[in-house]
C-alpha cells in the first residue's frame, strides 16, 4: 500500500525525524553557546548571577 502511494519512507526506520538530528549533532558538534550554557549550569545559583551581572 505505501509503495502503491509512493510514500513507503513514512515507514522506512533509517529514515525517521531521530535519525536525522542524531546525525547532524555528530557533524555539527556543540556550538560556543551550548558549551556556555553547559559551563552555566555547572554553577552554583550565586555564581551564575554573578557571571551574568
């Protein structure tokens, strides 16, 4: 039936929304804001309102 409507990908596993993130965060590595944030939020509360005044 898929194949008769031509859309036989909806049910294609290796072809799925999750793939394709999982793929681009391993090309794509962590952006300078992501590795910021992550720094961030290893902070305690004080120390995050003292980086960020």
């Amino acid at each position: 039936m898929y194949e008769e409507k031509e859309v036989a990908f909806l049910i294609d596993p290796t072809d799925s929304v999750q793939v394709y993130e999982e793929a681009g965060k391993q090309v794509r590595g962590e952006s300078a804001y992501e590795k910021g944030m992550k720094a961030l939020a290893s902070l305690g509360h004080v120390e995050q309102v003292n980086v960020i005044e």
